[in-house]
C-alpha cells in the first residue's frame, strides 16, 4: 500500500493554512508529521481522515482515490475521545463493534492489548479513576484493537511518562513491522 497526499490546500477565514501539502508513506513504513502548533499537522490528519475537506489536491491509495471510510483506520485524537464515567471494557468492545468487530473477536483482541500494555488490572475500571497517561494508553487500544492497516496518531507521546512513551514507541515499531502503515504527528 502506497498512501499519497498531493498539494493539499486548506484555508478557514481566507487564511491559508495548508500550502500544497505533499508526503507519502507506504506500508511498514511510518511517517511522521513534525511542526509547531498551528503549523497544520492535525489539519492534514482531519483532511486525511475526511472530517475536513481540502480546497484543492487529491489524497491517493494506491493510485485511487483515497475514501476512508473503505479502509481499516486507526486513528488516535489528539483530543480525548472516551467516556469518563464508564467502564474501560465497555467503550473498548463499543469502539471496537463501531469499527465492524464481532463482540467476541473484540473482547479477545481488546485483552490481548490490554495484557500487552500492562492495564488489565484496569479492564473492569472507570476511565476516570486512571492517569492521563493510562487513559491515552486505554484511547490507543481503540485505535488498533480492529487490526487496521492505516494508524493516525494525532500527538501520541501527549500525557505519556518516559516508560510509557517507551511502551508507545515499542507499540508503534510492532506496527510497521506487521506492515501497516503508521502516520503521526508530535
């Protein structure tokens, strides 16, 4: 898989924000999108994820034109995205159907992720009662628990303590090694 984005424009208020964006990234590869804030990391991210539209370009999979709801995306807010007061297991299977997962194939892949991030403890836990860094690890778990062959991580290390960046980092290598593609901003 070869995924292209070609001189992607983007104004909001006659300001200009994206210039003729161009990058590409293909499978077990990574490729990451590096800036100050308001340099339009995220702002490509949304275009790429077809919640914002360019004014101009084209994004291209495989030398068609990208469509993202065709394809196994995980993706990985910036903002979080998860509901505090109710229990992790329960958004995890929830997010996971929402992507096409059978309840069973969900909850075994969901304690695969849950074991490999060291959180199973907190399986049956509020969202609320972990740390910040514990619940950005709870949000990547709904990014990759359906197995996509597209990752967005939108500011993945935000929140995230050394060991836990280290995990992150370790997580993102074993991505790219099973060739999927992982693009992400920071």
């Amino acid at each position: 898989m070869k995924l292209e984005v070609k001189g992607i424009r983007k104004s909001f208020g006659g300001k200009e924000v994206l210039h003729g964006i161009d990058l590409h990234v293909e499978n077990g590869r990574a490729l990451g999108l590096l800036g100050r804030n308001g340099a339009g990391k995220t702002t490509t991210i949304r275009i790429l994820m077809d919640v914002f539209h360019a004014d101009s370009g084209e994004i291209l999979l495989d030398g068609r034109k990208f469509v993202p709801a065709k394809h196994r995306i995980g993706y990985l807010p910036e903002e979080r995205g998860l509901y505090p007061k109710k229990k992790i297991i329960d958004q995890l299977i929830y997010f996971a159907q929402l992507k096409g997962m059978k309840t069973s194939d969900a909850v075994a892949a969901i304690d695969r992720w849950l074991e490999r991030l060291g959180m199973m403890a907190y399986r049956n836990k509020r969202l609320d009662t972990l740390s910040k860094g514990n619940q950005q690890k709870i949000q990547l778990i709904t990014a990759l628990a359906h197995d996509p062959d597209i990752v967005i991580l939108d500011e993945p290390f935000s929140g995230l303590d050394p060991v836990n960046a280290m995990t992150l980092k370790e997580v993102v290598k074993e991505t790219i090694a099973r060739g999927k593609i992982v693009l992400f901003s920071s």
